[in-house]
C-alpha cells in the first residue's frame, strides 16, 4: 500500500527531477496534458501553472494516492498505467518515476507514439539505481530468516527493469520521434538516523511491507539498518549522501 505521506516526507528531492524533465518539454499551448503515475499530485498541480490554457488529468493505480490528489482539488483517475489510453486532444503524457513498476513499458511508449498526434510530447523520467547498494541490501536481507518464506515470490527488480537513455532514444526514434534522451545522478544530502531507510521505505520497500506481518516488518527494518549505514555512512556532521540515477526521456512525436 502507497502512504501519501510517506513518500512526501522527501517532496523537495523527488520533485526536482519531475522540473528537470517538464522544463524540456516544448510545448507552448497543449490542449490537455496526462500526468501518468501522478502520486498524492503535489507535483501534478504545478502543471497547470506551466501550462494554464490545459486540461491537466491525473491517473495512479493507488487508490490512496489518488484520494490524496483529489483532495487537491486534480481530476485524477483511478487505473494502471498499461490501462491508459490518450484522449483524441492529449499534447502531453508526462510519467515521472511510475513507469519502472510497468514491465511493459517499453512497448507503451512506442504504443502512445503510434496513436498521439504530431506534434505531441512524451516525457517521462525513471530511477536507474535498481544495482545500487540500497537495492541490493533491500534483495539480501529479503533472503534471509524469517523473511525467506514471505518474500519467496517478491518480483525484486533488477538493473535491467529500465533501459539505457540510448536504448528509449532507439525506441522512440524508430516510432518516428524526434528524441532528447538522458541521465543524471542526484547526490541527495540526506538527515536522521536513518535517512536511506526512511527514503526507500516509501518506494522500494512498499510491496516488501505489504507482505510481512508487522513485527517480521520491523524485524526486516533492523536488519537492513546496518547494510545500510556501511553503504551510506552518515558524515560527522550529521549529513548523508545517497547519490540517486535518473534517466530521462523527452520525445516528440513526427
């Protein structure tokens, strides 16, 4: 289950990539934009700012997000991403760090570039970090007792659930779009005792919660601690960098 106010809790830095990717997006006047994967819409409701002549339309597969973005005031739907399909006037789909929970995102985009107009934007953004250390310690530890046997079947992701931005360029290119493709790492200055932990809990380790009792959950979180702390040490003075890959694609449609 996704907390609204979990994954707000680092709102300043996974909001900066989603600026990251609008800001390249050329598109003066669209007539309506999609905001895929849209969260609790913190994010969502700065659209109509960029863009103020625009319907702008939300859509998230968690129901508790989507109660999060209504309360905003968005028209926000309820639905998977694979279920979207673009009104006959969408200009722009945006999907920032949604689309690495889609195993088929990879046909979707050349699907969206097949059936937007010329002229249209996708743009989208996803962590590349899935080999990071963080990552990796979230995988060992879900091997280990008393979490082997609740965790068997986790689908964990590996580096390959997204592609390189030479990979999207290729893709989209051969869709017949015009493509700006690209990756940055993010060193985020992270505080607290436990600020990496904190971090993916509201991400990475939502399918890994939903699956443990509660005492085997914290369990699991005291275990992860450590492996985490010698991947990530936090400086004298308090501070904790958690460097953090994106990749970012902008395509316009030919």
């Amino acid at each position: 289950m996704w907390n609204p106010d979990t994954y707000l809790a680092f709102a300043d830095h996974r909001g900066r990539p989603f600026f990251d990717l609008v800001g390249r997006i050329a598109a003066p006047h669209p007539r309506r934009v999609a905001d895929l994967g849209c969260g609790p819409g913190n994010l969502t409701e700065t659209l109509s700012v960029r863009w103020p002549g625009a319907v702008v339309q939300g859509w998230d597969s968690s129901a508790e997000m989507v109660a999060a973005a209504t309360e905003r005031g968005l028209d926000v739907r309820l639905g998977g991403i694979a279920e979207w399909s673009p009104a006959p006037d969408t200009d722009v789909v945006i999907s920032n760090a949604a689309l690495q929970w889609v195993p088929e995102h990879r046909e979707l985009i050349v699907r969206w570039a097949g059936q937007l107009a010329p002229g249209s934007s996708i743009a989208f953004q996803v962590p590349g970090n899935f080999d990071a250390p963080s990552h990796v310690a979230v995988r060992e530890v879900a091997r280990r007792e008393p979490f082997a046997e609740a965790l068997r079947d986790m689908p964990f992701r590996d580096a390959d659930v997204v592609a390189t931005p030479s990979e999207y360029a290729g893709l989209l290119t051969d869709a017949g779009c015009e493509v700006d493709a690209w990756e940055s790492t993010y060193v985020h200055e992270l505080t607290g005792a436990t600020p990496v932990l904190d971090w993916i809990t509201g991400t990475a380790l939502t399918q890994v919660k939903e699956r443990l009792t509660e005492q085997q959950w914290q369990q699991y979180r005291q275990a992860i601690i450590p492996e985490l702390a010698r991947a990530y040490p936090r400086r004298a003075d308090g501070r904790t960098f958690f460097p953090f890959r994106r990749v970012f694609v902008v395509a316009r449609v030919g």
